[in-house]
C-alpha cells in the first residue's frame, strides 16, 4: 500500500479523482487546497489534475479530445496537443 498518504500533511487538503493529463492515469488524490499540478504516482510526472471538482457545465472541447487548456497571452492552448482554441 505504498500509495496511501497521511491527509494530516495535507491539511487544508482536497481529496478526489484525479487524472494524469500526460499517461491518462487515473487515481483517488489529495492535495493542499491551491494546488492544480499533482504528481502522477504512475508516471511520477508533474501532470495530474483534478478529474470532476472545478469542471464547469459548460466549457470547450479540443478537437483531440481534451478538456484541458493553457490560458496563454495570445489565446488558449490545449494542454494535451498544443493546438489553439478557436
Ligand atoms: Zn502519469
Ligand atoms: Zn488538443
């Protein structure tokens, strides 16, 4: 049980589903409030997010499929391919 963690390091934490937008891992996470990159315990990388707590009703789709964007100076880019949201 090597993935399980003590919540009282965590505290103000949040806890959930999260999913690793670079292996597409998916895993129950906790994690200070205020944190948005989780590390994947599959991949070991810094790009699991939150799967359900902050999704929006309504919200854009790239076109490979992702949800996920980068807020950037010139647009919004998928996180996932890099593409420009129209
Ligand atoms: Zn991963
Ligand atoms: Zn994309």
């Amino acid at each position: 049980m090597s993935d399980v963690i003590s919540l009282d390091d965590f505290r103000p934490h949040l806890s959930g589903p999260a999913i690793c937008s670079g292996c597409h891992h998916e895993w129950q996470a906790a994690a200070p409030v205020g944190a948005w990159e989780l590390e994947c315990p599959k991949c070991g990388r810094m790009m699991g997010l939150w799967k359900y707590e902050f999704q929006p009703e309504t919200f854009y789709e790239c076109g490979c499929g992702s949800r996920l964007f980068y807020v950037v100076p010139d647009g919004c880019r998928c996180r996932e391919c890099g593409a420009y949201a129209d």
